[in-house]
C-alpha cells in the first residue's frame, strides 16, 4: 500500500457515481449463481423486491435460506425451521450508515492498493463493523472488502463486472476468512421480472415441525439426571444410545464424530468453526433421533468434536440445542432435574411467572440482564456449569477490591480450554429478582459471540425456572426464593 494524494471526499465522490441512489422500480431481480463452499458445489439465488430480498443457498442434499421481508430479517435453517431475528446486531448497518452519509469520523482514506489500483478506505465507527473498502480508481467499483466479525477476518473480492439496468454489478465473489473457509460464486444468468410476485420475497413458513410429539399428546417429561449442574439427557441415535446435554447455549444440533462413524453417517462439506479455539467440523443426516417419547427424523446435525465429559462416567457425545428448542415449549427446572417438552399450541404461560424477551439472532436465547448498575446482554445457556461475563464488559464494573478470589479457573468448552479470573460481583438482576454476592468467571477468550457480554450457567440458573418459548421468543421465568449456592 502506498499513500494516497486523494481525499476522502472525492473517493465517497467516485462511488457514488458509479453507485447511484436505488431507484424504485415495479421488478423482481433474479440472480443465479454457481457456488462453492466448504468443499462442495451447489448453487445460489437471490430475489429483491425494493428493500425486501430472500436468497437460497442449496448444497447436496442441504438448504437453507435468510432475507429480509419489512424490515425484518429471518433464516431457515438446513433443518427447514423458520424464525426471525430481533436486531441487536446492528454493526454492519452503523458502518453502512456512516459511509453512506458525508460524516468523516470514523472513516478516512488509508492509502491505495498497487496491486489493485484502489483507494482503500477504514471505516471503524464505535458498535459498528471494523471494515476497509478498496474502491477501483478507474470505475468507483468496490473490488474488494475487508471486515472484522466475531474475532476472524473476511476478505471479500468483487471481479468480472457487467453492466445491467444502469449499475455495473459483479459476476465472481470470492470470500476467504482467516481460517481458511472459502465461498465462490459464480454468476450463471441476472434477469429482471418485470411481474414481481411478492410472494417470491415473502418469509416462508417452516419447512416441516422437526420434533414430533406421541399421538395423542401435548406435554411429554423428558428423562435427564443432572452431572455437575448439566443436564444429561439420554439419546437414541438410530436405536444407539449416547448421553447429550441439553444445550440452549449451542446454535444446533450436534454430535461428535464418534456417533458419525458408530452409525455409520455420511458426511457432507468441510470447514473449520471456531470458539475458544479452532475446531473441523462437517455435517451429516441423522434418520432417527429420539429424545425419551419424542422423535426426530432426517435431522441435519453438525458434526463437531466434543472434548469433555460431564464427570468420569459420563461422555458428551452430542448437544440438543436451537433445532430441539425452536419449535417447542421447553420447562426446564435445573435445581430438580425437571425438562417437560410441551406442545405450543396446548401451552398457556402461568400467569405468576415473569415474560422476558429473547432475541434468537444467533440460535442462542439472548436476553437482558444487570451486573451492578451496568446492562448486559448475555445467553442463557443450559450447557454451562459456570456463568462467564467477557473481560471487556468486566472492565465497565468496579470490581478492583472483589477481584483475585479464589484464584483463576480452566473451563472446556467445543475448540479448547479457556482461562478465566472468579470475582464477586454484588448484584445480578435478572427477570426482576436480584441475586447478591455470586461468584462469576471472567474470560477473555473468543467464546464465538458478538455484540454479548457473555452467558449465564446453570450455577445461577438453578435458581429458576424457566419455560423457553422461542416460538414466541419469549422465556418465562420464575425466581425460586432460596439462598443462592456458588461453588
């Protein structure tokens, strides 16, 4: 990179010029592309209709979908399970935001690329997205972006463009993050309906309902135990029995490889995930899951080493998480081991027990909760024996006189082990009840989350209960009025 006699004004001027304002038109565009991803090869396509689009990804035998319908942005998943999001990402759009408007905080020209013939701007606004446009100095084209997200780096290329209905618009993405993961597409054919069907960018209704119920009934208690404050739930994978934690912390369904290759499952696709540390991972079909009396069929799971057990009988060899909760009423009462599944339609919320809200943009149940004086939003994770506060939101408490005791903690987690500092914090409040003086870890490990503060454990939730309701994004909550237990 070298230094740039330009200015960032006439950048922002030369793309604007090659990026007019979007102008209304009466129009579906359709675009299809050739994809791969994670070793395999499939396709892509794209539907807009003003603001409001719907892009479907399909990978062997695997789909899956996300768009934007008024405002709101939704995902099914490959399991066909549909669900919206609540928006409390909003990095992207504050970026967006700034460098669509003349502000120059937080935006300036870095220099420019020779290899690309690019002026390369960073725009780092604070709670936005940390990114660098690299913008043709001959077309105005963004031919390349790079942008910071949940700790990795993603660098995007944009070639091969061709003009159509006034824009200039790519035909080759390639996208390559710090891991490794690549995603190509290719451009097979970009039309204009000129008879939109909003239809076509409607939010679609799931695909199936994933866990099935016994005819004839709406509630069904599921046999757990409880292993150093987990909840261990017994599973039948094709008739194979495997001991699984009941994970509202996991953004799926996962198994270990053992169970892949003890069923004997195909897989399909390869990349490397990351949390504490990096991990392979690939996917297979399951065609029966049972869970107690409830039944799972052709459930796509991912398949993910599992490093740890619960005690020294106890193997985790897969986790129930978003795919399990999401179409379900879950009551989950930690304290006495108590998991009941319940129909949505039959289920009515007591009316003594507090509604809080809870946003499922990332499969985990987030919700709002006080440390002190401070708000945070952390995940109420049923697959965590210790509640985790991130080192950052620590650092906005005052805890300079709590900190040191007892001495730091090792916990495993999928990727690795993370080190974490105990402290005493004086108050949490959560669902309007306070919880005083709890013995919280203090991490600042890459846990895989993004605009979080960290996750509350089954050490502090053992002291509710608690109904997942994600199908109305909801957990109702119960505080049990009993003294607290840190370990």
């Amino acid at each position: 990179m070298i230094a740039s006699s330009s200015t960032l004004a006439h950048v922002r001027a030369e793309y604007r010029s090659a990026h007019p304002a979007a102008r209304p038109r009466n129009a579906t565009l359709i675009e299809d592309w050739h994809l791969t991803q994670d070793g395999q090869t499939g396709s892509f396509r794209v539907r807009r209709l003003g603001k409001d689009y719907r892009e479907t990804t399909t990978l062997g035998p695997l789909a899956y979908e996300n768009g934007m319908h008024a405002g709101i942005r939704w995902q099914q998943n490959r399991n066909g399970i549909t669900f919206t999001f609540s928006g409390f990402h909003e990095r992207d759009a504050i970026s967006g935001r700034l460098w669509d408007s003349n502000d120059t905080r937080d935006t300036r020209l870095i220099g420019e690329s020779i290899a690309l013939n690019a002026y390369v701007v960073e725009i780092d606004p604070p709670n936005g997205r940390h990114e660098w446009l690299f913008i043709d100095k001959q077309s105005g084209d963004v031919v390349r972006l790079d942008r910071i997200e949940r700790n990795r780096r993603f660098v995007t290329t944009y070639d091969d463009f061709k003009p159509f209905d006034g824009e200039s618009l790519p035909s080759h993405i390639r996208t390559v993050d710090s891991l490794g993961n690549e995603r190509e597409q290719t451009l097979i054919s970009r039309t204009l309906d000129t008879t939109p069907d909003p239809a076509d960018v409607a939010i679609p209704p799931s695909r199936r309902m994933l866990v099935e119920f016994p005819a004839g009934l709406s509630s069904v208690r599921i046999p757990v135990r409880t292993v150093n404050g987990l909840l261990v739930v017994r599973v039948f994978v094709d008739g194979r029995g495997f001991d699984f934690l009941l994970d509202s912390g996991a953004a799926g369904i996962v198994i270990d490889p053992l169970v892949a290759e003890t069923v004997g499952l195909e897989r399909y696709g390869e990349r490397i995930g990351a949390t504490i540390g990096p991990f392979p991972e690939t996917t297979s079909i399951v065609p029966v899951m049972s869970v107690g009396a409830l039944r799972m069929r052709n459930v796509v799971s991912r398949v993910v080493p599992i490093p740890f057990r619960a005690d020294e009988r106890t193997r985790v060899s897969g986790l129930l998480g978003f795919d399990f909760f999401a179409e379900l009423v879950l009551h989950v009462d930690v304290d006495h081991a108590l998991v009941e599944a319940l129909h949505p339609a039959a289920f009515h919320a007591p009316p003594d027990l507090v509604e809080v809200p809870v946003g499922l943009d990332d499969k985990q149940p987030a919700v709002r909760i006080k440390v002190g004086p401070v708000a945070a939003r952390v995940i109420l994770d049923t697959g965590a024996n210790r509640t985790v506060l991130g080192a950052a939101f620590v650092d906005r408490l005052d805890l300079a006189s709590d900190r040191g005791v007892p001495p730091a903690a090792r916990f495993r987690g999928v990727g690795g082990t993370g080190i974490a500092e105990t402290v005493r914090v004086r108050d949490i409040e959560f669902a309007g009840a306070t919880i005083p003086q709890s013995l919280v870890d203090v991490s600042s490990a890459d846990l895989g989350f993004e605009d979080i503060d960290g996750l509350m454990g089954t050490d502090l939730l053992h002291d509710y209960d608690l109904i997942f309701d994600y199908p109305s994004n909801t957990v109702y909550v119960r505080h049990l009025t009993r003294s607290p237990v840190n370990p």
